[in-house]
C-alpha cells in the first residue's frame, strides 16, 4: 500500500500565511458593512480589531508573514499531518488525489488554534489586556484548555458561552 500520511520535518514548517485572494482568477466583492450595507472599510472594523489584523484582512497579498512569537506557539503541535483521503477518491471515483489537513493533533483537537493564538497576539501587541474569544462552537460546550494562556503573547483570554 502507498504512503497515505506525510509529515514535514519541523524545519520546513511554513513560515507565511497564504492568502489565496491573490490567486482568484477576479477580486470579490467588497464585504458589507452589516449596518449600512455599503462597502466595508478598514475605519470601520477599527472598535473591533488591531490595526495588523485590519490590514491582514483587506490585503491581496500571497503571503503574509507568521510572527516569531507565533511559530513559537504553533511548534506545540505543527506541523501537522497531511493526510491522503484515498477511500473519497474512490468513492468520487476521481483521477484526482485530495489531501486533509489532520488539525485533531492540536492542543484543541481542532483548527482554532491556528487563528486563535494570531489573533491573542496582534491584540496583545495593540494593548489589549482582556480578551473574550469566540469560536462559533455548539452552545453550551465545553471550551478546550487554551494555548493562548501559555504562549508569547501573554494575552488573557476568558471564555463565554
């Protein structure tokens, strides 16, 4: 049988982000403002959010650098695994080859990691001292143990439900 799971070596860990905006074949259309619903502008996500994620989030760049402090955080649990999905190629009975990122290797056995622990540092960076995150997760479930409370950014993050 052939290689299903692949693993990279700690040192070719990704260093960017890739924001796939650069690559779509025609820009989308601009996010509304869900009050005015005219065209949303970075002033208006100011209350909200530091001005790195405002600009992360309007930017038509490919990459888009991982701070260090971040990486650091993420050798936790990345890389993690690729995983060949063989069993749905057969059952789409696709010539293609389709891949899964394995993110139950996370601390939270799950992706959210991957944008809560950027997210905890850039407010960090802004001054923030309280933070409240919220992960579109089933009401009433209970939260994972959080490796933003141990990582660079010192950010306290308080969980609600």
């Amino acid at each position: 049988m052939s290689q299903t799971k692949f693993l990279l070596s700690e040192d070719r860990t990704p260093t960017t982000w890739y924001n796939v905006v650069a690559d779509l074949p025609k820009p989308l259309d601009p996010m509304l403002h869900p009050g005015t619903r005219e065209p949303l502008t970075a002033a208006d996500l100011e209350p909200l959010f530091p001005a790195a994620l405002i600009a992360q989030e309007f930017s038509t760049d490919r990459e888009v650098d991982i701070p260090g402090a971040v990486l650091d955080v993420y050798k936790q649990w990345r890389p993690s695994p690729l995983v060949r999905a063989r069993r749905l190629e057969k059952a789409l009975d696709t010539p293609a080859r389709i891949y899964f990122k394995n993110e139950g290797v996370s601390p939270a056995g799950s992706h959210k990691p991957n944008t809560a622990i950027p997210q905890a540092y850039y407010n960090k960076q802004a001054g923030v001292e309280r933070l409240t995150t919220e992960t579109g997760a089933v009401s009433g479930a209970a939260p994972s143990p959080s490796p933003a409370s141990t990582s660079a950014s010192s950010a306290r993050s308080t969980w609600s439900r």
